[in-house]
C-alpha cells in the first residue's frame, strides 16, 4: 500500500519517547518545531500519490502498489531510477530519508552472502520485512554510525562501558535484547521504524557488536534524544530568515538510545557474523553515498546560482576573476553530477547473488569531490556576496517600518534589482554558508577518511601497476588480461 | 583622564537612535542583548585602570593619563606596543575597537601629508580631536565600509541614488553636512564617538565622497541598525552553548545611517581632497589589518588548541594523518604571529612627516594568510571532531536530568576525561565553525582581493626583476641599487 | 586508401625546409633524432592495416578504405568511437595527432555555418578536401597557436610589424598569400600537410587574419623550426633513460613560418569571415580536448600505476599517508576519463547542420581537472619516490661493470624485487616528473585561462540562477522550462 | 688559515676514486663537466680572501683568519651571521656548501651532551676536527641520507644486507671501519672531507649504525659515484641554455660508497650511542634547513623576478589575474625570508651547553613553505610563461644565421623588448620549471614528511590546549605557567 500524508502523519502519534531542546515531547505533531520536519516529510506522501510522480516513485505488483525503494537493485537501471526517486522528490522539496532503504538494500546483499556462505537464512527475515514494508508503507530509517567512545579502542576494549557500539546483550528463543546507542541518525523523528547496522568491521571478539535489525522506533527501551534545531524562529519568519532550512530547522538527528530492547527474529538481518559486518558497513556506505551524491547534485546547483546572482545583483558579474570562481562553481557542480551518475551506470555488479551496487570507486569520487570541497564552495560564494552575508538584517527588521526605508535604500544593488530580492538572495548565502554546514557535509553520509579509504581500496593498481611496468620496462605486465595483447614498449620500429 | 568601568558604562545613555532585532532600544545598558558587549567594552576601561596594566595600556603626559592608542606612532616600538596592548587586552577578554585608533593613526599621517602638499590646516583639526580624547576618554569607533550598491560604478555614477558612499551635501560657516550611510562597523553598539573615512580612492567628479570626520553617535540625524545577534540565548545559557561568542553573542555591527548630520570644522580631518581618499582609505587599512592579525594570534591559537584537545578526547592524538592536520594548525598560527610581528618590526617609515605605519607587505602578508586559511582551519578541525560538532546537546538538554544519564553515558570519549569537558569542547568546536565566522574572517579588516591588491602593489618589483635578469643575462640590472655590487651572472672562472 | 607504414616513411623525402638544433636537415628519414617520432607515427599506419584494428580505425564506403577521422561526426556514437580509435592507437604506443583531424571536423562545422548564414560555398572546398584526405592518405597535422607578440594588443595593432598573427596579405584568382607563423605545432615533421586556423575571435579591422587553410608542409615558402629535444641521447640509451619519452625524445613541435605561401582556393575555408573566427578556434579547441583527454586517460593511468609501483619498491605501500596520496591519483585518473567519455555520451548537437561536438562543458572539466592538477600530480609522484628521482643513475653507470656492482647492492628497495626493476621505475619517475611535462601540459591543448573561460561560457546559468531564485523567495525562477513545474518554496504543509 | 682559490683547486687532485656518467675520472679538475662546480666552489674562497666579505664571511682568532662557519653558534647574532654568511656568498654566485658546516655545528651540540650525559668524551674528537679545520681550511661536506633499501625495516632487519644505513664494522684501537653507502649527497666531488652522521633515530638493536664521523674522500675504500649531470651542455652553449644551472651543471650529488674504510679516534664523534643519533639528525636538519631557506631565499626572489619580467614582456602586466599571481609570488618569498630570519632571532636555546640552533618551529615553517609550494610556484611561472617554455630554441638555433631573422621577428613580444631579452628570459624559465627542480626541492633538506614530523613535535601543544579549555571551560588551563594570571571565562560583569 501506499499510505497518504495524513494517515503517516496519524502514524506519528505512537508513543514514542522523544526529548527536544532539554523538553520531553508528548506528541510531535503538536510540537511547534516538529512541523516543519513532518511536512517535509509528508509531502514525499502526497509524491507517491501524485499522478505525474507515481510511475517513478512507486511500483505496482500483484495488484498492490509500494515504494520503488522497496525494490532490491538488480541492474544499472534500478540504480539510475534509484538516483531519479531521490532527486525528483528532492527537487519538489520533499525530505527523503535515504537512510532506511539504503540499510535495506545493504542487508538484502548481506544477508544473501552469508546464507550463501554460512548457510544462515537472514534473506528470509529480510524477505518478511520486505512485505511488511510493502504492505504497511512505514516511514523508516537506517541507523548506523556509533557513538565509538575512544575512536582507538575496538569496542569490547573500550574503558568506562562496553555499549560504545551497539550489541546483543541476550540472545532469547523469540527474539533477541539489544543495547547501546546511535549517534546522529538523521530523519529519526520523522519515521516510523528504524533498521540498525554496524559502522564498521567488527573481529571475532567483538561479534555481539556485529548485529543488524529492524525496530519500530516507539519499541520499548528506546529513547529519542534530539539534536538541537539549528534554527530558533518557527513559520514565516523561519522560512525568511533562512529560505534554504528554514522549514525544517535542522530538527532531524537523533541519538537512539536502546535500553535493552526486544527484536524478534524476523526482524533480525545479522547476529554474530562478526566477519560480514564489514560488509553490512560498506554496502551501506556505498548505497548511502549515492542518496548523498543526489542531495549534492540539488545543492551544488544551488549554490552556482545564488553565487552567479550575488555576482550580479552586486554588479559584479563582468569581473573576470568573479567569472573565474563561478566558473569553478559549475564545474564542481557538474563533476559531482556525472560521477554519481557513472556510478548508476558502472555498477558493482555481484553475479552469484543476481544484485548490483553502486560503483564503489565512481560514488565516493562524487562523495569525496563535494565533500572535500564544501569549504572551498563556501569561501567562493562568502567572497562574491561580501561581508554583508554577516551582518545582513531579518525579518523583524524589514517588517519594522521604521528600519525599512533606510533598508531599502541602502541595501540595493545593482540598479534594477529591487533591494528585497537582493535582500532575499543574501539570507540565502548566510543560511547556506553560516549554519555550520560545511562541517556538517564532511561528515554526512561518511567521513572524508572513509572516502579516502574507500577509493583506495578499490582502484584497480593491478592494471595500473602493469600499466606503468610496460612503459618501465619492467616485466610482469604481459600477464595482466587488459594489457596482454599490447606490444612491448617501445614498439618495434620501422626505420 | 581614563574613566572607570562604570562611568563608560553610564556614558552609553546617551539618547542614541538604535535598533536591534526590529526593536527600538530606549537604553542600551538596561536591554539582555546589549549586556554582553558592553561588559566586554567595559573590561578594558578595568584594564586601563589595573596596577599590572596600566603602565603598558597608557601613558602618563603633563600628569594627565591617557590611552596609548591616542599617541601618533613614530617609531617601529611604538607599533610593536600597539601590537602589545591589542593582544593583551584581548587575552584577558577584553573587547578593543581598534577601529578607532586606527582611523585616528591614518587621520594623523594623511592630514599631515595635506598641509604639507597642499597647504590645508587638517593637523590643528586632528591634533584639536585627539586632546579632546586624552581629555574626556570616550570609546571610538571607525567607519569605513560604505554601501557601495552597484560595484561596477563610482558614487557619483551609481543610479539609483548618490547616497551609496557618504558624502558631504553642504560646507557651511561652522561645518559640514553630511549624509549617507557606512555598513558592518564593529563596536558601534558600545561606542560614543566614531571616526568616519572614505573607504576607496575616489577620482575628482567624487571629490564630495572625499570626507573623514570624528562625530558623537548621538548627533542628530544618526540612526543605528543594529546587526541582528548571532545567537538567540542570553546569560548563562549562551555562554555555555557558545563559549566563544557567547558572551558578546555578535551584537557589534551597526548600519550607521547618516540623515544631513551636521560636523564642527574642528572634526572635519579632509573635506574634498580626493587625491587623498585612497590614502586614508589605504592608510586605515594598514592600521586595521595589524589590528586584525592581532585577534589572529589570539583565535588561531584557540583554533590549535582546540583541535589537539577534540583529538586528545576522541583519542586520535597518536594518529600521523591528524598529527599533519595540527601540524598545519601550529604552523598557521606561527605564522599569523611572526609575519604581523615583522610588520611592526620592519614599518614603512614616512621621513618627512617623522610617522610610521605597519608594513603593507608583511601585514597584508600575514592577513592574507588567516583570511584565506579560514575555511581551510575550519575544515581541518570540522574533520578532527567528528559530526558530533553538528548534533551536539545544548545546555537545556544537559540540564535535564533524565536526559543527562544518557548523555553522559554515551558521548564519553578516551577514558579518564569526564564527558562534560569533552561536550564543552564540542560545543567551542560548533561555535567555531558553525556560525558563519568563515565567511566573517575573509571580509573582516578588507577583502581578500584587497589583500592581493596590497601585496601586488607594495611588492618590490624592481628588485625582484633585476635579479631576474642577472641571472638570465638581460642588461639593466646593474642599476639597481641592491644589486649594483654584485659580479655578472655566472660569475669569472678560477679554471 | 590506407598507406603502409613504409608509404607513409617514404612521402616524408619531399624536399621540406626544416631546422632542428641549429641545423638544416636534408632528408628527416636519416635523422638519428628523428627516427623516433617518425617510427612512432608509422606505427599508426601499421595498426589502420592491422587485422584487429582495421575495422575499429577505418571505414569502408564505396570499395575504398580510409581513416575513421577523416568523417565528420555526426552522433554521439561517432565521438565515442572517435575517442576509442585516439585511446586504442596510444595505448599500442602509435603517434596520433589530433590537431589536423580535430581542424578537420572543426571546420566542417564553421564553413557549413558560414555558407546557411552568409550563402558562401566553403563547404564545397572543405567536402573537396575530405575527398582527397580519403584518396591519398596523408598524415596532417593543424596549426593553431599563433606567435602573438603582445598579448595585450589585437593583430593589426601590433607595432613591431602585422605578422604575429598569420594573415591573408594577397587575394588572387586562383588563391590566396599567406603570411605570418605558428608556435608550438605538434607533430609537424612527421606529417605530409597541415590545416591552419585562427586562435582567437577577430574583429572586422582583424579581418585579413580570418583565414582557415589546408596545405601540403613542402610548399614554397614554409619553414619548420623545430624546438629542440628534450633529451639528447639516441637508440637505446635514450629508451633506458628516458622510458616514457625516449622514443619520440621530444621531437615534435615546429615553428611553421609562412614567407608568402600560395594556397588555392580549393583548400580555402575561411577566408576574412572574422565573425566565425572565433568558432572555428574554438571548435577546434572543443575537439582538440577531446584528443587531450585521451592522451591524459593514458597518462593519468600511468601516473596512478608508477606511484603505486614506487610506494611498492619502496616498502611504503602499507602506510595511510601513501595510500591517501595514492588513492588521490585513481581519484583523478576516473574523474578525467568519467568527464571526457560523459563529453561523448552528451555532446552538444547543432540540430539545423545535422552534427555534433563534443559537449564544452564536460569536456573542458576533464581538460580543466587534468591541467590544473598535473603539478599535484608531480608532487605526488615525487613525494613517494624519493629525493633518488633526481639523482638515479642512468644507463652508461649501469652498464660500467665497475659502478654496477655498488648501484646493485645500495640502490635495491624492498626485498625480492630486483634493482634493475626499482631503478627503471625511478627512471620512469625521473622522465615524468623532470621534464618540464608539467608546464607542458597546463599548456596544451589550451590554457588554464581558456578552460575557465569555456567553463564560465557554457554553463547553464540560466537555470542555475532561477534555482536560487526559487530557493530564495525571489520571483521569476518559474519563468525557466526545467524548473516550470515545480512548486513553490517553501511548498504547502501538510500540517 | 684561508686558502686561495688556486689552492683550493690544487687540493681537488688527490687521487679520489670517482665515476661521473660511466666514467671513471682521474682528475676532476681537468673534467669539462667538473669545471663548472669546481669554479663556483672556488669562488667562495676568493669571496673569503676578497677585502669587502673578509670580515663577514671569516674570522680572526690569535693571529689567525678561519672561516665564520667553523664557529659554533653560541647566540641568535651568530645564526643571523651564519645566515648573512649563506646569503652573501649565494648571492655572488659562489657555491657553498652548508652540509659540512651543519654537520659540524649539530656535532658540537650532541658531542656536549654525550659528555654531559654518559661521560665520553667526544667533544674533545670534535674540537680537534674544529682545530684542524681552521689550521687546514678543508672544503667539508656533509653525509646524512642513508640508502635506506626497504623503508618500513631498520637497519639491522633488512633482508637483503646489513649496509643499507653506514654502520661500524669493526672497532680497533686506532680506530674503526665502517661500511655502507650515503646518497646523492651534495658537493661531494668539489670537497675535501665529509662529516658523515646517521639520518634517523636508531635503537638499541642498531646501535652499530649510530656512527659519526670525519673522513678525507680521498680515504682508502671510499669511491664516489656523481650522479649524471642535468644537462649535457658545457662552457658558454650551457649557461646560454641554461642560465640557472647551467655552470654546475647539476654535477653535485654523489653515492658515497665506505668499502670498510678507516676512520681515527680522533674523528669519531659519536660510536654507538644509539639514543643520541636522534639528536644528531634532527641538529643536522635543523641546521641544515637554515641553510636551505638561504637558498629559498636567493631563488624565491628569481621566481618572483621571472615572473614579473615575463608579464611584462608578454604584455600582460596589467591583467589582474596576473597581478594575483605575481601577489602571490611576492608573498611567498616575503614569508620564507622572514621566517627563516626568525628562526634565527628566536632560536632555541641549550643553556646546560652555552649553545643555539635555529628554531625548530620557525625554520621547519619556512622549509614546509617552499617545499610544499614549489610546484605551485612553477604553476604559476608556467601559466604566466606560456607554452613558449616548452618549445623554446636553444643556442645553437639562435646562433644560425638562417634561423636567427624568423626567431627575432617572430619571437619578439611587446614593443621595445629585444626579442634576445625575451629569449633569455624564456630560456630561465624553461630552466627554473623544466629541470626536475620541483621534486628536488621538497626532498632536499629533508621531506615534507620530515618537516611536518618536527612541526607537529615542537608545537607548543601544551600552551595551545590551555588556551582552548580556558575557552571552552574546562578546568586545567590555570595551571599553565602562559596562562596562569589570566581571568576565567567569559570574564565577571560590570552591568
């Protein structure tokens, strides 16, 4: 089924135990500050339900109708639409949260690997959740990243506790009892059930922290401690001051605290297999980055444009080294662009299980390219704006109709740009370079180390090392299958 | 005389037009927001007073004390002790508008160059203001941003109003009349004089916009806009949320409006010579810039400081990538400090008027250095800390007591640090980068294309070419003085 | 047809003028310097003839065989197979030069463009030209850097004299004079003619320097002078030192000057058209990077190859600050290939001439990323290898069997890898990162400037800025076809 | 005493064993590619003798003159002198060589306290050597770089022989023997003795490879392998081609291989003290790396220099883009100069010993600078250049009178510039940026790994993290003695 945006908005009033801002929250969707959120949120209901979006969105089988996302990759093309799903409701401005399906097409590449070598049967209770997801349309997200304590210590030889990571303290005939923590888990508030993976590979004697499972987030032992919103107004004066988070006032990550909670089995996607936990991390990182890449593919178009309008509304657009830095802009911007796109298209492909992934190497080139240059992205469009991205007035002074005849004429630009437009274009850039964000992209979706790590790991240096031997002179290359067929270096001559 | 703490403070009741935050304030010193820059304020008049600083914040004249920053300076020493009070001033937590001083330093020189090159009396009028100063101690602050509206046009040239840099409209018996309005002046808030100087050479047809002059903020005409806070929190809450700019919570900049406010011939330091608005203008920035690099020894010491102890906390101290990331911090801030050091050590000396201003070159040199490192700085320590810079608990939910087990709990680090510290150091981490200072600390003291300017302009090109062509053998080096002794490249042989 | 290699050696004994270091060479096919290049650029002709190449490198129209760049590309399959036919014959190690076929295609282009808008008939002459490039299979090469004198004046406005850029100085009956030269022509000894373009937009008092030809290079009245190798050793000697570019030691660019030069107007294609100057330079340039990026495919695979080889040989292949510089150079290798091939898959179309190119955008970010990091690059390479890439033996101490036995035992690295092997990849190192390639490359096919420059132009400004404008309040974003249906922002709330 | 040149010269003829290009050499001063070392080194003892440098470049001790450089630096004025001593001497265009002088300098200091700490009593071995030095005037180099084989072994766990660092293979009564072999060490073919110390921290295992020691080259066993010459050229064709290093001809680095050679008591400065050959590698760099920012300092100035005359020949002075990189030129000489003077104003201090050595922070910033910016800086001469230093003629085209009228007209480039001048300032850049010098210069004196290494170990992290927690709160910062009279913070209230 398809739920429409009232009934998951209905969803929400579940009893969960939530904390905003030192503040136990009794219902969210009364709660001035959740608002935003939610109906970010609920508007990728009334997508799914849409005429023109439905095809893309949602799939129909055996006469019932879910989420596209629900769907295991099988092809480059799944992948491509994977990449359209994300994007269109980005662009219509509904919150998707990546998180949730892309832990469920990391466990159905999981799970199907260890039944395959260990002879377990996840793909059975990933399956039963599969249908659960299809039937009941819950709004979910994934858990991943640790809480981690002391990042040099694994996690049984941590010192004060050993609930840094999260593990299975019992394993039970139903079901089993979870505990420890999860930080910053973005679109927490907002869903319905949550799937927890590891964050990294565990060894043998950490194999309870090596766990994977599905939970309704108002589950018994859970706590919701939410991260402080970004932003203090609320409504109109939120979306004025800040165009770009304003409706949602950064209230989206959560710490999840699991107080010995109850999973059954059929819920339960790893427990124990401390050697494919690695796995469970990795593939989720990878299907994570590409929802990362399709936010960036939104963000990084806005950012070019609001620096090309501040470049004009100044009257700078003529300036050659202006040209320069928004040139810089589009091509940032384009980059990340077709390599997440060459991602879909090349994919990982896994011929025993019949499934696919994102291009490990191509996905965290485009992870990496916006990543490691978001401070770069917002230098370039501090510079074009101006110092006034600091100190530029609200919407408390512009309704002051004292304030705003010296506002107006003083705050113009370019003749012919009325001064509110370019007052407008400005809260942009402070919202967008002024709300910690830079930080905040570095991290998201996995750190500029796990990239590094990543690319690393999987650049083909068999082919390039044969490469360089043959110009080298130096054998061995003859024996690699991409080069075999080519001449010595040099070539043989003819005179 | 030096006035107490107290009497400044009583000082700022003064009848002034000021605005914050859509608000008419009929008293600043009764009004939350406007405590914590006033206190700051307030601190150096303390400091002026104290036994242990008082020999090196002022001077003793005629069995008068003042401020040391009223003094011309003459000498490289009295550069390097300007240097000295800014730094120690700010280290105890003290706020210093060098604004004022600075403008003050460039008045001195630039009028002085007038009379001299064009027989004007601007010295009897500077030299009227600064005995007014040593007399009644106000706090001063300079204005030199103008509006500027379109930036590809002059004043005079720009379209929708002339008003865009502030000019003189009327030169009467007693005075002038000005208008116009300058934008980001720091410390407005909490000063009762300001100095007002063009802020770009201005060619003959802007001959109007060529006016420096000294006036109180209360004169009739002023309105003060005040920049809206950086933070919302007041008292405790906002200084433990945000150690840094928690106190002050970035009440500082004002849109000084002025409405035909009228200035005594005795605070009129230029009026029309525009040949001399590029000086002044140069001249401030010069000062201004020194004044800079001093609140850059303070924070890229914060800024190393901090990201060895978030490494220490998340116990990543031992690791070679982030030892190469503080290696990067500790060498930014030497530096900061040894190029604005040089500055002072080695100043451009103006023989004939017996004055002296900081090295263009190795100020700019250092300013450059912290303005165009800023968002890499942020970057680095961003990456050292961790997302938790992004989702980290406020003072409300650390209050709570359920909330607080948890927390504490869970955002511990390495053992033996008590999770409240590591939490306070977050919290100076999310101040530090996620308030938009980034785009601040490139604007700040001038533009980075300011900077280039500055240091193409004074670099020693001469030199540099000459050496040049000693080396590859093209006549005309042996002109130049420096190198007129040196032998032809390559040198006779012995063999 | 297709000549053979020892056709193609032979049409090079055709009386040219040609210099190299100082000397007129008489015959180049006896040149000990020139075998390299000429061997190289055979060795294309053997693979058109190869069995497992034919059909990839050539095509078959009515009977006849010719080269596939001899075809003006017309669809996106035709540019993808054009890179495939530039990457295939440089990997097997063969010479290709771009720059006569990317002329070629180039202007293809401008003279259908000149002969819809102006009703001239220059396509007629370059169809003529294409006939005979398919029936008698010369090697071309396309000239056009002109020598430019001052930069900052236009041709006319020279003042040593008009000919720093070449120029029409006669029309006759039969065809034009020519006179002026070009810089830095690759490839220019080993081809039999030369296409020559415009580098730059003209204006209308710049008309005489709108002139696009095709000529043989033993016309009366050219002279080559050719830039001298790189290296100075022959034969063996020079592979062993030199393995990357001992071969063609570094024989390639000329100096092509035109002493009044007759061209009939049969191999006339442009001829005082100064409208369309600047899209023949800068379709050429389109295409031309195109060649480049294939070149960078290659080398960029090399570059990431030889770092890993030398961390390898070196022992260092386990350390995280390799592996970073390591994955660094993967990262750029995919992104210059993803960028280039994505140029192919979306070209730019021009619909009413029925052809494509390849698209600006796409094509200057590879060319761009490749240009702007290649001294990245070299760090990189130097930074793993070792202070030894400077000082490494060469093949006259290696082959002393006295020196040998000490550079053996001292020079080896890690163990079980043979010396001989570690040294030649030092000499790889040596060859690419001591050769002045770095300057070489940022030039190439373009300056930096120039990319920029494309990179501003070409960017879909249009429907950045409306982004922003949606984003940030501000009217006239709905106005743009991409964003027409989009809602507004913020959209409606559910709640 | 000080030596002529003439003797200096005499005493290169003393029966060395050398190899230079597969040849063995049996007298360097008759080698043409030895001359132009040989002058260059020579020209420093006529400076010594020459009666405006005497006094700065020598001293005068009971009667008798020695060079400054045998001193050991006791004060900041004996660095700052050490330094004018350096810059003075390479300004000329005399050779020096600061590996020997370094060497001994960091030999006093670890000799002291080896005596001061275990009793022995090396400083009287190295105030013989000091004694003989100042009666014999000995040209000394110095010996630091180990061939290293496998970087991730030390010493003794290398698998295929125990020399790949020098180590004592015998200890007898005169004296002891050691084998191994150092690499590419400079000035070797142009001096008389070597100081040769271990190039890392060694521990207790290794302690046969902490040897120090003075050794004539022309010591039994010993033989020098030259690494190849940069450029083939020799006499005037070389220094036309190449006007930098065109006289040396980069003929400087040799292999030192020790086949068992005797070194006396009385030279051995250090035999087994495997805890202080620390100390003896990082006092050689350190000294060392003041005399390679005196270097940086000469060749800073020339890249500024180039740059600046070829915007101007190229007419592009005036373009702002290239203005920002001639600033940024400027910039980068300014901070490697005044740094490095730093390093010597504030040195660090031995007070147990009486004795200095430059900063290791200041000095280590201004090495990181240069080398870490050099490829950057020939970036930027490229770009300004143009390809033209690619392809550029050499003497031999110049000289032919044929080809010289096309160079001459076409090669000119602004008006009023002989195109010779334009000439010899491309052929500067093509030496400056084509030479290989980019790898050279960030290993010489030690990697960029090395210099982040001792950035890192002596950053002042204690006072740093003081003045964060202070900051941030947390209690522990009163204790530091910086920071100990500071107020908490944020500072008491006045209102």
């Amino acid at each position: 089924m398809i739920r429409t945006a009232e009934q998951y908005v209905e969803s929400l009033r579940d009893g969960r135990v939530i904390y905003l801002n030192g503040e136990k929250i009794p219902d969210i969707t009364k709660h001035p500050k959740m608002k935003g959120p939610i109906n970010a949120r609920a508007m990728s209901y009334s997508l799914y339900n849409h005429p023109t979006f439905k095809d893309l969105l949602t799939m129909e089988e055996d006469g019932d109708r879910f989420l596209f996302l629900w769907n295991q990759p099988k092809t480059s093309e799944d992948l491509i639409r994977r990449r359209q799903v994300y994007i269109t409701c980005m662009r219509w401005g509904a919150a998707m949260s990546g998180m949730g399906p892309d832990a469920l097409a990391a466990s159905g590449i999981v799970a199907a690997r260890m039944d395959k070598q260990l002879g377990t049967h996840y793909t059975d209770a990933v399956e039963d959740y599969r249908k659960h997801l299809k039937a009941a349309d819950p709004a979910i997200t994934g858990a991943i990243t640790d809480i981690k304590g002391n990042r040099s210590l694994r996690p049984s030889a941590q010192v004060q506790h050993k609930d840094f990571y999260v593990r299975v303290v019992d394993r039970q005939k139903d079901g089993i009892i979870v505990r420890g923590a999860k930080m910053h888990i973005s679109a927490t508030p907002t869903c319905n059930e949550i799937i927890v993976s590891p964050c990294r590979a565990h060894r043998e004697e950490d194999k309870d922290y090596a766990v994977v499972f599905a939970t309704p987030v108002n589950a018994k032992g859970i706590t919701l401690l939410t991260s402080p919103a970004t932003i203090d107004e609320t409504g109109e004066e939120a979306t004025w001051n800040w165009p770009v988070s304003g409706r949602g006032a950064g209230v989206s990550e959560c710490m999840i605290v699991f107080d010995d909670v109850f999973v059954p089995w059929n819920r339960v996607f790893m427990c124990g297999e401390w050697q494919f936990s690695r796995d469970q991390a990795w593939l989720f990182g990878v299907f994570h980055r590409l929802f990362g890449t399709c936010h960036k593919v939104i963000s990084t178009e806005q950012d070019a444009g609001i620096a090309a309008l501040m470049a004009e509304y100044n009257g700078l657009d003529r300036y050659s080294h202006i040209q320069e830095k928004l040139a810089w802009l589009a091509m940032h911007a384009q980059i990340v662009d077709i390599m997440a796109q060459a991602g879909c298209e090349h994919p990982d492909v896994f011929p025993d299980l019949g499934l696919v992934a994102p291009s490990v190497s191509y996905i965290n080139v485009a992870k990496f390219m916006f990543a490691n240059d978001q401070h770069e992205t917002s230098k370039l469009i501090s510079d074009i704006t101006g110092g006034i991205a600091s100190t530029v007035f609200n919407y408390k002074d512009w309704m002051n109709p004292e304030e705003r005849p010296y506002i107006e004429k003083y705050l113009a630009g370019k003749d012919g740009i009325p001064t509110e437009h370019r007052i407008k274009a400005i809260r942009m850039v402070k919202d967008l370079v002024g709300h910690g964000h830079d930080g905040t992209v570095i991290h998201a979706e996995g750190s500029l180390a796990a990239q590094k790590m990543a690319l690393y790991a999987y650049a083909d240096w068999e082919r390039y090392k044969a490469v360089a031997k043959r110009i080298a002179g130096i054998p061995g290359w003859e024996e690699h299958p991409a080069l075999k067929d080519l001449p010595e270096w040099p070539p043989k001559s003819v005179i």
